[in-house]
C-alpha cells in the first residue's frame, strides 16, 4: 500500500535537515537523524531518504541500507491507533500470534501494514518488559495484559467510545 | 580523613542528601513502584488514586516513587510504612485503585492495615508475619538489585544517603594499577552473556598508549524475553554510572557512552536525568569530586537490532553503519570506537564494579562458587507462580530458582523444560534441574547463560515451537554477512515449520542435526555460533516431541495448531448455554439440532477461546492431537445460512 507524504510531513522533514546545513557532519550522525525524523514523523518517508544523502553527502543506497538493517525504522506511516502486540518469549508461549492473528482479521490488513485511513496500524514487538502479564498488547502506550482473542474486540469497542468522546469535545464538530 | 580534599567534598555532598532525606522522615511514606512493568500493570493509575483520596482526607503522607522490586506477579505493589500505627512497613500487592482508596482510609485515618490484604510486613516483627518467610524473598540474593524498589531513580540523594558514590569517591584514592587488581582478585565474569573475566579487559585496555580511550555500556539488551539490563538502569541508575566512572578512572578513559536500545524510553528518560544529576553534583563530568579526573558520559540509542549487541556490530552502528559484526582480532579493547582502544562490558558487570571496590574483591568472592563469584540475575517468565525479575547467587540448582525462589509451576501441570539464554541458549529438561547456574555448568549442560532470559514451559507447551520460535527470531535477526548464518538459519526454520505443520519428513532430524554443526562452525560472531543451540538441545533432550511431529502428526503439548483440533464433548454440552458461540472469532461454533454446540473444523481457527469461555461446570470443550481424534459433527444445513449474515 503506497502512501503519499503529506505537506505537514514535509516541511517538518525539512525542518529536520535544515538544521544540518552549514555543519560539517559525521557518518556517525546518521542513525540519530533518522531517529528524529522518525520520532516526529512517525515513520521515514521516501523523501527523507534523498533529504538526508544530501545533508550528510553519502548515497542514498548507504542511507536505505542503514535505515532497513535496523527493525526501528519503519517506511509506512503508522495509524493514529499504533497497534503492537508483543511476540517475546513470555507472550509466545502463551499464545501472542493467536492475539496478533485475531487483530490482522479483525482489520484486514498483516503486521507491518496500516489501514487505508490510517487510522489502525498492526506490528509485532519483542518483548515489552511486563513478561508477568503476558501474553500483551499495547495500542499507543497503553498496554494490555493478559490478553485473549476476545479481548481484542473489546479494544476495539474501547477505542470507538473514546472517538465518540473526543469528537463531542471538538467544537465544530456539528458542522 | 578529614583533610583529604576528595573525601571532604564527597562528605559535603552526603550531607546535602541526607538533609533532603531529612524533610520526610517523621511522615508517613507511601513506596509505590513505577518502572515499565509497574506502569504496565496499572501502576500510574494506582498512583493517581492514592493523590486523589490523599488530597480528600487532607493526608500529609510521602508518596515515594521508586523503581522496581522484581516482584512483577505483584504489580502494582505498595509499601505503606505508618510508624504511628505501631505497624511495620506492609507490603501490599496488586493495588488498584479501589485498593488504594480503601488503604488511606484504612490504615492511614484509622490504623487499620487491612489484614485481608496484607501480603507481609518488609522486616522482621511480632504483629504481621514478614514477607521474608516466603522463599520468593529469602532465597534471593540481593546485591546488585539491593537498592532497585527502594530508593527514587530520578533523586541522585536518595542513592547517596543509601551510601552510592562511595565506591567512587574510594576509587579516587586507588591508583589504576590497584583497581583493576582488585576486580581482577574479585574474579568479576562479564554478565552480557560470554563471562569474559572484567578486570582482564580492563588489564588489556590500560595498557595501551593511546591518548583516548573508551568506555561503553552495553545496554541493548536484545533477546527477546530478558528485561534486567532495563530495570536495573530504571531503578537505580546511579548504581551503574558509578561503576562506568569507575571503569573509565581505572582504563583511563574520559569517554563513556551507554548504548542503549530505543525502545527503552523511560530507561533513556531516567538516565538522562540521572547524568545531569550527578554531574550538577561533581560526580561526573570534569572535575570529579575537584580532582583532575574527567568523565563525559552520553547516550547512544539503538535501533532495535539484536546482532548490535555484538561489541563489534555495537561499534558499526555508533559509527552510523549497519551493525554487522567484525573479525577480531583486533578487539575493541585494543582498537575499537572511531580506532580507539575501547572496553566494552555489560550494565550488571558495570553494576557489580561499586560494591567490590566499595567491600572489597575478599568480600565479593564469599558470594557465588570460586570460578563465578557474585550474584546472577534472571528475568524468570513462562509457567512459575512468581514470575519477575531474581537475584540470586552463583551457583545454586535451577530447581531452587524455579521451584522455591518462583513458586514452582502454576495449576498442578508438569515441568516439561527451562529455556535459558534466549536464542542463543537451550531448552533443558527436568534431568538436569539439579544443574547449578554459572557459566561453565550451563555451558556443559548445552544451555548457556546468555542474557540471563528464563523460560520455564510446562506440559502444555510445545518444545519444538519454542525451538521454532528462537530460529525464526535469529534468522531475522541475522544480519547477513555470513552465509551459513543467513542461509543456514533460513533453512533450519524452514524445516522446523514444516515440522511443526505436520508436513516434516524423517529425514529431517538427521538433517537439522548437520545443518546446525554447519551454521555454528561457519559464522564469524557469536549470533551465528550460537543460533543453532536450541535445535542441538532440544534434540538432544526432546527427540520424542520432533519424532511425534514427523512420525505421528501430533504435538505432545497440543500447541502447534495444524495438528490438534477442538471438539466439543456432546455428553458434557449443556443445551442453553451460549458462552462458546459468543465468543468465537470466526463464527465456527454452531447450534446442533440437539441446541448442543459443535465445532466446524473448516472455520476453527483453533484459537482455543471456547475452551476458555465453557463454563467449568460443563467443561466440554476438548483439545486433541492429532486432529483426526475430533469426531466429526456436521453443521445442520439450515444454520449455514445464518451464518453469511
Ligand atoms: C548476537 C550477540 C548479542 C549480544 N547481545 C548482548 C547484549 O544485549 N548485551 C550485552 O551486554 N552483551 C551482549 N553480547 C555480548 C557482547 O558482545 C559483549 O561480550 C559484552 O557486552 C561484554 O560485556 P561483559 O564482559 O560485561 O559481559 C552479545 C553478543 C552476541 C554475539
Ligand atoms: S515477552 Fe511479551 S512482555 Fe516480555
């Protein structure tokens, strides 16, 4: 699924790498430029690849190969509700892909995807510290423990509500 | 000593944080732990409860945050210590809110510390029975993890009026020479996985010329189901800075850096503070305690690659490379960081460093067994009644860790195997339960001590899907640059999933023994000698479970799941209950003619929810292996078309 980066994106991607012009920097810099675009844009975007050969002056093979041999980097946007279900030791012997397989039906799309209105994306995490709770699933930062497939219709029911909730809270939302 | 110019400002600064202690000594203190898994476990929510109902009553109490105990079966756990009630210090665990709520009423209005609740007092008394009877608390050995759950991470006073920073300020005094001697004495092995004695490398990296020189924290932490190097540096920081300022003082680094994985936000988070802290203090920086020793310390986040916990992957990836592994020699202790001669070790070695400069190498070695002295910590998950975070000393049987120190196996199951040292470890079996923990046993026995992860898996779980599992992890986790390790592992998977779905060939035993001798003897680093370590022990201790997944198309522990079905027992099926067909994701369950339930093996994604949803009065949902067991049940014709609703 291709997705198109929106102008917001851009221009904080510039932001980004404006800030590196005019310096001299290392190789050694690479990877915390692209933690910080991915920490504010959510995800690395084609464009940042080009953005950040030319502020670093090395090819843009060097920066995708870097940027796709570490698991942090992800090239498609993530949904507003970043699902992430915990596939470690602890959650896979007490059933995590059975819990991961129950969120790829329930949404139609495999980990690593995000649904066309990004509003949902699935990925699998390993081990998320809470092993005593396993099998778990977060969705942003909230984790859930002890999770059961029939629980993952409850998230969802969970995340409607807060919908509803939040577009009552916004002003203009009769219109 | 009291003119000695180091000692008098390190005094100075004791008393600085034993005046902040002052402020709550006469209050009550409420101690509630905050590390990820406290936080995961309803801990903030816990926390908001105890300032909602302390601001009602109008309740002058401490609330302490503290990090994390390792009691993580008892998350969110509180300590109430109300010296006016004439109680000791309760502990009380799995607090929620409405638990909180009631305990400042309670206890704190009205000195009632809720005996239904209380899971012990934290020291020894004649009221409450303490929460040193049970084994989960006595048996561990707590030296390293000694502060974690009791002290604030994010107040450097805290750890220095529990006496933090006097190893350093001991340290200063000592000449290299005599540092490295004493951790060399101590017999101090490396605990990121190899056990490489500390004080050698520490030897090795002095001896150089160079004029810079570094130090880094290996705090990647990357198998998949270990969480002590995090928690160590959530709850007590300062515990391992000070043991980096002491490594760098004695190598004669200026430099350190921790490594540390990203998705540890809130460890990134504490550590950041923690630094700035100490080097407000004079602990860091230039300067140290107005000497003329300097230490910079920064952080380095990682990006979530197992293989970069490989000290020379670990250096490609700070130099902005992809993080494949290198020849050695040279080792980075003699050219490593941007060239510079580099020790490397990991945050519990680090750890270790204060309290044997602080009591000695003597002292040290009266813990443990001769050939590893000291404590081993190991995150213990899977099928114990008290999963969490041990310490405990070198040397004592794995049947003590799992079945005194953690409870043993929870509901009556059997202890089928213990998986230690993740992907690179092995699965061993009950006969070798009586193997004491240091390197070299666990090495013999086929298992390793790696990062310290535990698995204990029961009777209903499946060998060769565990063994599946780790292959498929570092087969991901490979980072190609050998191809025994990047083909090889890719093949031994392939072979493992065919196994598991019921599709292996007899053949495929002889093979998976070949291939794994081929992958250990023809990888460089440590990730692909050792990939193969989970087929090799569990073939050797679990042949049976591989030859009833080829031979018979069954999975003794009935998880994998091509080859086990459910049924539903008609004669224990109760006509009106519906628990079943609400809750199956697939809508498989269906209504026989009889208003009893059966199973449409087509749809069944066997995901084992209607077992978990019969009521146990009826109990009639059956798991089986091989599939063909399940009687058939045909769906009545007339529900079928219910179902395209
Ligand atoms: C694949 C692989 C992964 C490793 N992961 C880690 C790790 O996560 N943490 C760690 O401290 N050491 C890890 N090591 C070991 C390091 O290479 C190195 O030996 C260690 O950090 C040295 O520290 P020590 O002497 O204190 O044990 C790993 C080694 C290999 C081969
Ligand atoms: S394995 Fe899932 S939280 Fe540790």
């Amino acid at each position: 699924m291709e997705f198109e980066t929106t102008d917001q994106d851009l221009i904080t991607l510039y932001t980004i790498c404006d800030q590196f012009t005019d310096k001299i920097i290392e190789r050694g810099q690479l990877i915390p430029i692209l933690q910080q675009i991915q920490e504010k844009i959510g995800y690395i975007p084609k464009e940042a690849i080009v953005k950040v050969s030319e502020v670093l002056s090395i090819s843009q093979a060097a920066v995708y190969g870097v940027a796709t041999f570490y698991n942090q980097f992800r090239f498609v946007p993530p949904g507003k509700y970043p699902i992430k279900v915990c596939l470690g030791t602890a959650c896979h012997v007490k059933g995590a892909d059975i819990i991961l397989e129950n969120f790829e039906r329930k949404l139609g799309i495999k980990e690593g995807e995000t649904t066309q209105n990004r509003e949902f994306s699935v990925e699998r995490v390993a081990c998320v510290g809470c092993c005593a709770l396993a099998p778990v699933a977060l969705v942003g930062e909230q984790v859930y423990g002890h999770m059961a497939p029939s629980k993952v219709e409850g998230i969802f029911t969970q995340i409607e509500v807060k919908k509803q909730i939040e577009h009552k809270q916004t002003p203009n939302s009769e219109n | 000593m009291s003119n000695d110019p180091i000692y008098t400002t390190y005094n100075q600064i004791v008393e600085q944080s034993l005046q902040h202690q002052n402020g709550i000594q006469n209050i009550p203190k409420i101690h509630l732990g905050l590390s990820t898994c406290g936080i995961a476990a309803g801990a903030l929510e816990t926390k908001a409860a105890f300032e909602a109902s302390l601001q009602e009553y109008q309740v002058n109490v401490y609330l302490h945050t503290v990090g994390c105990m390792g009691h993580c079966y008892a998350e969110p756990y509180v300590i109430i210590d109300h010296p006016e009630s004439g109680f000791p210090p309760v502990f009380y665990h799995n607090v929620t809110p409405g638990k909180a709520n009631m305990l400042v009423q309670r206890f704190l209005l009205e000195n009632d510390p809720c005996f239904e609740h209380v899971y012990g007092a934290t020291v020894e008394n004649e009221l409450i029975p303490s929460v040193y009877e049970f084994s989960r608390f006595h048996r561990e050995r707590r030296l390293v993890m000694k502060h974690c759950g009791q002290i604030d991470p994010e107040n450097i006073h805290e750890y220095i009026a529990a006496g933090g920073y006097a190893a350093l300020a001991k340290a200063l005094h000592m000449d290299a020479k005599t540092i490295i001697q004493e951790i060399q004495h101590s017999g101090l092995r490396g605990r990121g996985g190899a056990g490489f004695p500390t004080g050698k490398k520490w030897q090795i990296a002095s001896e150089s010329q160079a004029a810079d020189k570094i130090v880094i924290c290996n705090a990647d932490e990357g198998d998949p189901g270990a969480y002590m190097d995090r928690t160590l540096l959530e709850s007590n920081p300062h515990q391992v800075l000070e043991g980096i300022a002491i490594c760098a003082i004695a190598v004669g680094a200026k430099r350190a850096i921790i490594y540390i994985r990203s998705e540890y936000p809130l460890a990134i988070k504490t550590l950041t503070l923690a630094i700035a802290q100490a080097k407000s203090l004079g602990l860091l920086g230039s300067a140290i305690l107005n000497t003329s020793c300097q230490v910079e310390i920064e952080i380095f986040q990682g990006s979530g690659a197992f293989v970069c916990g490989e000290e020379t992957a670990l250096i490609q990836s700070i130099e902005g490379f992809r993080g494949m592994p290198q020849h050695r020699p040279p080792y980075p202790v003699s050219k490593g960081l941007f060239n510079h001669p580099t020790v490397i070790n990991n945050v519990k070695t680090l750890a270790t460093v204060p309290l044997i400069i602080e009591h000695g190498a003597d002292w040290f070695k009266q813990t443990g067994t001769p050939n590893t002295p000291g404590t081993a910590i190991f995150s213990v998950v899977g099928s114990v009644v008290h999963p969490g975070l041990v310490e405990v000393e070198m040397g004592i049987s794995l049947r003590e860790l799992i079945f005194t120190v953690c409870g043993g196996i929870p509901g009556k199951k059997q202890f089928k195997a213990v998986q230690i040292g993740g992907p690179s470890g092995g699965c061993l079996p009950d006969a070798y339960l009586d193997t004491p923990i240091d390197f070299d046993s666990l090495t013999q026995a086929g298992a390793m001590m790696g990062s310290g992860g535990m698995v204990v898996i029961d009777e209903t779980s499946c060998v060769v899907d565990v063994t599946r599992f780790f292959l498929d992890f570092t087969q991901k986790e490979s980072c190609g640059k050998c191809t025994f390790c990047r083909i090889g592992t890719r093949h031994l998977l392939d072979i493992l999933k065919r196994i598991t779905v019921g599709n292996g060939e007899e053949s495929d035993i002889g093979l998976l023994e070949s291939l794994s001798i081929d992958v250990k003897q023809g990888s460089l680093c440590g990730l692909g000698k050792t990939a193969a370590n989970p087929v090799i022990t569990s073939l050797r201790y679990f042949r049976s479970e591989y030859e009833a997944h080829i031979v018979d198309k069954q999975c003794p522990g009935k998880t994998c799941r091509p080859l086990i079905a459910y049924y539903i027992d008609l004669e224990k099926c109760a006509r009106g209950c519906d628990a079943c067909v609400g809750c199956c994701p697939t809508n498989a369950v269906f209504t026989t003619r009889t208003r009893k339930k059966g199973i449409d093996l087509q749809l069944c994604v066997k995901c084992g929810e209607c077992m978990a949803a019969c009521p146990p009065e009826y109990n009639a949902v059956r798991k089986v292996s091989p599939p063909h067991l399940a009687p058939v049940i045909e769906r009545p014709p007339d529900t079928d078309t219910n179902l395209s609703h």
